[in-house]
C-alpha cells in the first residue's frame, strides 16, 4: 500500500538498514496491543503472508477467508488484508488477553511495525513511524532482529521485486480501468489461491509463478 505522507511529520528523519540501530524495542509490549486495533484494511498481506499463515493455521487461502482474512481494493487492485472485528475494531487474531495468537507466523507489516519502507530507485530503506506506537521509553534494537525474519537479504529482495511488480500492474489498470478485475482474479489465483507446497522454498514457488 503506498501513502503519500510529509516525512517531516510522520519520522525521526533518518533512514535505516537491516545492520542499524533503531529504538524500537517495546520490552514484548507488555500489557499493550494498540497497533493491533483499529487498523482497518491497512495490514495487507503479500504472498508470503499468506504463505505462513497456511501453514502455521494448517488451512488454504479459501480457509483463511472464512473469518481471518477480507479482500479490498489496495491501488486499484483487489488484494488481502488482516480482519478486524468487534466495537475496537481488533484484529481476529487477538486472544482474550491481547496477545497475538499467531505471533511465531505473523505478516510482515506486524513484523516491521512501527518502520515503514520508503521505495525509491527500484529499492527502499526503513524509516521510523515516531506517532505510531504509544509505548514510551523504547530501548534500541538493530534492524534485523526486530525484523525476526529468516534469510533477511533473500526476504528484502522478494519485497522489492513484489513491490514493483504490483506497481507495473497498478499502472495497466490505471491506463485502463476495465482491466483492474481481470488482473486482479489472475493475480489473486497464481499468487495466492493456488496453494504453495509446505514442506518446500517459498521464493523458489514464488519466482516460478512470476
């Protein structure tokens, strides 16, 4: 999802690394899920995503629709995004006590929260979101740990490729608006439908589909 935003309003100022030093570290955000309410249809979920909740919910796409997942327009194209539900709007995947129950396989935007990506010259850099988390006192962290992300520079490099892939398509649909539901089924099918293989390389399944 791309945002126009004043970066002067919204960071620190600075851009970040997956080896830099960003202050983060909520101490596990006890007591906390705020980022968890109200997000609307904001938390969309790429193929990877829905990948691993798959597998860590043992379901498929169709499954998951039953009560995880919505789909929504995101940039002219029709893409998946985390439910919300009840009078706080609060992720589905909340427990009673406001702890994610899907923590050990959540997206990769929970996993970022609060950094954002800036995309430019076919590539991106982190920024800190400085209004987006209330707790206060954060300690300092690098990059690639709050990431908890396996084989970070392989993952980086499938964001990038997503990333501008969705904006090619993007572009063809805003050339011709009579496009955007044919390309979005398509999209939908290869990339997310069609189930992946559990037990086998996510990126390799996913270039293959590209």
């Amino acid at each position: 999802m791309e945002r126009e935003i004043d970066w002067t309003e919204v960071s620190d100022g600075c851009f970040y690394r997956a080896n830099d030093m960003v202050r983060v570290d909520c101490g596990g955000c006890a007591g906390c899920s705020e980022c968890c309410r109200g997000m609307g249809e904001s938390i969309v979920l790429d193929p990877l995503d829905v990948f691993r909740l798959c597998g860590g919910l043992h379901t498929d796409f169709n499954g998951l629709l039953q009560g995880g997942i919505e789909l929504n327009i995101v940039d002219r194209l029709i893409l998946p995004n985390l439910c919300m539900s009840g009078p706080e709007e609060a992720c589905v995947f909340l427990d009673a006590s406001g702890r994610c129950s899907i923590h050990a396989f959540r997206p990769g935007f929970c996993r970022m929260f609060p950094l954002g990506r800036c995309y430019e010259d076919g590539s991106f850099r982190y920024f800190l979101q400085v209004h987006e988390c209330p707790k206060p006192n954060k300690g300092k962290v690098k990059v690639k740990k709050w990431l908890d992300t396996p084989n970070l520079k392989e993952y980086e490099a499938y964001v990038t490729r997503w990333h501008y892939y969705l904006k090619e398509l993007t572009a063809e649909v805003r050339a011709d608006s009579s496009r955007m539901k044919p390309v979005s089924m398509e999209l939908l099918q290869r990339f997310y439908v069609t189930p992946y293989r559990q037990d086998d390389d996510f990126y390799g399944q996913f270039y293959e589909r590209l």
